[in-house]
C-alpha cells in the first residue's frame, strides 16, 4: 500500500489553520484602516476570535493610565474606564514590554482582584502593542480556568504588531492630513492678502496718476498745479506708510526689532494717539474719552511702538464703528499690570472669527471689496509688539454690533513705580 500524503498543508489541524487565516484576515484589514476607530473595530472582533476567548479588550496608554477603549465578550468588562498603569495587567505589559498569561487570576498578586470580581474572568493573557514602547495592550480572557498557550499568545502578539504599524501609519496619515489643511489655509490667507494689498496699494496711486496726468498737459492754472502737487505728494506719503508698515510688521514678525526701553507713561502716547484719528472720528461723528486712572505706574515700554499699538487700536475701534458710535480708552492699574482698554460701540467680533484677530491678513471681511480699508497686519503686529514688551493683548465681543473692548496688559515698570505726570 501507499504511504498516505503527508505534506506539511495537510498535517496542520484545522483550528490552527482557521486562526492564522483569521489572523492574515485581521492584519489586510488593518493596512487599510483609516481611523483609530476603525482600528479599535478590527482589533476588538480578531483578538477574541484568534483563540476563540470569551472576552477581549483593546487598551491604549494614555500618559500614565490605561483606557479601556472598547472590547467584545460574553459580559461587560471595564469599557470606557480608566486605570493607573500600576494598578492593572495592560499596565503591567506595557511597562514590562512583555506578555502577561494568567491562569488563574485570584492567585497572581498583579491582578486588582476587586476590578475582576464583578466579571467572568477567571484566566486571562495580555500582550503588550509596540514591543520598544508599548502604545496599548490587547487583553484575552476566559470564563473558566486557561492557561493561554504559546500559539495563543504568539497569536495575539502579531496582531498587537500589526496594530502597532496600522496606528502608526493613522497617526501619520492625520499629521499628514492637518500639514495639507495648515498649507491649503495659509496659501488661501496668502492669496487673499494679494488682493487686499494690491488694492490698498492702488488706491493711493489713483490721484497720484490722475493729478500728474493732469500737470503733464500743462493746461492748470497755478493754484491747480499746487493743488496737484498736494495730492500727488499726499497719496505718495500713503503710498510710502503702506511701504513702511508692510516692512515693519515683516521685521517684527521676523523677531528683528530691538526695543528701546524706559519708563514710561501711558498718558501721552494714548493723547498722542487719539490726536492722529480725531479727523477720522469727527468725520464719523465718533466720540472718543479717555479715562486716565489715578496713580497708573509707569511701563517699561519703547514709546514709540507703544505709539504703534495705541494708534492701531484706536483706528481700528474708528473704524469700525458706525457714525455717531463712541470709544473709550482706559489707563488701569492691577495690582501687577498696567492696562490699556480700548472698547467702543462698533460693529463687534463674530465668535468664528475671534481666534483668527491676531493672525496677519486676517479681516473679518475679506473681500477685496470690502467697506473697510487695511492690509490685515494692524492687530498681528499689535500682539507681536506687546509680546515683545512681556505683555499680553486680547480682546473681547458679545457678538457682532456689541461693541469690542481690546485690552493690552503690561507689566508695571520696576525701576519707577510713580507716574511721571505733571
Ligand atoms: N474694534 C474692532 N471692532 C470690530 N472688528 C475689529 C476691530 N478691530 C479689529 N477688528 C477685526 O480684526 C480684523 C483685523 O484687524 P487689523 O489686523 O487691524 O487689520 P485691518 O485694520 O487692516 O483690517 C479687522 O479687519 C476686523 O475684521
Ligand atoms: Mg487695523
């Protein structure tokens, strides 16, 4: 008679068999998972169905506690709880970088018999995910007494690994995707602030060309040739400001502008900043009060980017606020702060927008069309400026046509506490 076949295919026992392809089944499954979800839904059915255990669970690290994220058993397990990592199994594989197989619970002195009481458990195996530093553990446990053999647990560790990989690479792919959304937001931010920046830059060019067109025909008298003149010379001034600021706000920016410090009183450059929009203000018919505390302490401030930022404050509260509104700017003390509060009656802050207020070219309307003018830099070379001085600036808004208050909080000046006013 013949020898029966025995090739290496046929000689292995169909349970063996089942498991490795449930095994292949999980690890494809997992090259195309997407979410940690979707990780979490393949790992949970696969760790119980590998060795047929009544229950598994799938625990991720989280600093120095164990989450019980999901599981699949006969009964609840610990779903959704929290763990010290020194006070459970998955803890324990993970900070041992090693398996855990435990045949009998109540004799092992790393089980917190009190978590398992309530539960089926009787014999439990858990195997650490990403040997070099574990991430999260994967739990399999049985109603009666098992001890989890080494093809078990061998098992179990190839699906921990192949988790480890199908994490990283959703970790990846996340990063991935929120550079690609950082990128596509600054290169829109980016385009929009051409457009904005071309039209203020042509706005000013407009009578610089109109009045010089006019000069080269000779025909003006000459009241309208310095008439000319004025114009040209005015919209040139315009056109060199915008030149100025978009330089400054790049150096500031680029953390290239030294301060020159001293103390200082607030006083003045708030007075000296409310001089320079009063035209614009009396044009909108805007009130503007200053309301100077007693016994403001000095600032150790560079006068004049202090200068800057009051001026960028208050144009913006003139601006965008309608006819007839008010602003009020208040110097106040704290018990360690000087502050500066600019509030007024205008057209207030959207609350989707509020996070962006200080990021350069934003504008709450970015249109090119838009009512308001401005390049989107004021508020960003603002917060930059302040920062620099060790302060902070925020601002605050009940909601479109509230009003907005914007408050600049420096430090008071240490080498002389007094007010230097007269
Ligand atoms: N006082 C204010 N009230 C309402 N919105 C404001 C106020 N100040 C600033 N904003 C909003 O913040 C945006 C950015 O301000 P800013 O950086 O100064 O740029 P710009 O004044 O050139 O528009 C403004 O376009 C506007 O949408
Ligand atoms: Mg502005």
């Amino acid at each position: 008679m013949d020898e029966p076949c025995t090739s290496r295919s046929a000689a292995v026992d169909p349970a063996t068999r089942a498991a490795t392809d449930r095994l292949i089944g999980a690890i494809q499954e997992l090259s195309m998972a997407r979410s940690l979800a979707g990780i979490q839904e393949i790992v949970r059915h696969a760790a119980r169905e590998l060795t047929g255990a009544d229950g598994a669970t799938f625990v991720l690290r989280d600093v120095d506690q164990c989450y019980y994220v999901d599981e699949d058993a006969i009964e609840p397990l610990w779903k959704g709880r929290r763990f010290p990592m020194s006070a459970c199994i998955s803890g324990w594989a993970m900070l041992n970088r090693k398996p855990a197989i435990i045949e009998d619970i109540f004799q092992d002195a790393r089980v917190p018999v009190d978590a398992y009481r309530p539960t089926f458990v009787k014999s439990l195996a858990m195997v650490p995910i990403r040997a070099m530093e574990p991430i999260g553990a994967i739990g399999n446990y049985w109603a009666r007494p098992h001890r989890a053999t080494e093809a078990e647990v061998r098992l179990l560790q190839a699906l921990a690994d192949s988790t480890s990989i199908a994490i990283e690479n959703v970790t990846l792919l996340d990063s991935l995707r929120s550079a690609k959304e950082a990128a596509e937001v600054a290169s829109r931010l980016k385009d929009e602030f051409l457009a904005t920046i071309s039209h203020e830059l042509r706005t000013p060019l407009n009578p610089i060309v109109g009045w010089s067109s006019l000069l080269l025909e000779e025909t003006l008298t000459a009241s309208e040739v310095r008439q000319a003149v004025e114009e040209i010379h005015a919209g040139a001034l315009k056109e060199l400001a915008h030149v100025e600021a978009l330089l400054d706000v790049s150096q500031i920016i680029a953390g290239r502008t030294s301060l020159e410090t001293g103390p200082t009183d607030l006083g003045p450059i708030v007075k000296a900043a409310i001089r320079s929009v009063q035209s614009a203000a009396l044009a909108k018919n805007i009130r503007i009060e200053f309301c100077e505390e007693s016994e403001v302490p000095r600032v150790d401030v560079d006068e004049k980017r202090m200068q800057q930022v009051a001026w960028n404050l208050l144009s913006n509260a003139v601006k965008f606020t309608p006819n007839s509104g008010s602003v009020r700017v208040t110097a106040m003390r704290s018990p360690t702060e000087v502050c500066l509060v600019v509030s007024d009656t205008g057209e207030g802050i959207d609350p989707d927008f509020a996070p962006s207020l200080f990021q350069r070219f934003r504008q709450e309307d970015g249109s090119s069309t838009r009512s308001a003018g401005g390049m989107g830099l004021g508020l960003a070379m603002v917060r930059h400026l302040v920062e620099l001085h060790g302060g902070r600036v925020s601002a605050q808004s009940s909601g479109k046509g509230l009003g907005s208050t914007f408050t600049v909080a420096l430090p008071a000046s240490r080498r002389s506490n007094t007010a230097g006013r007269a």
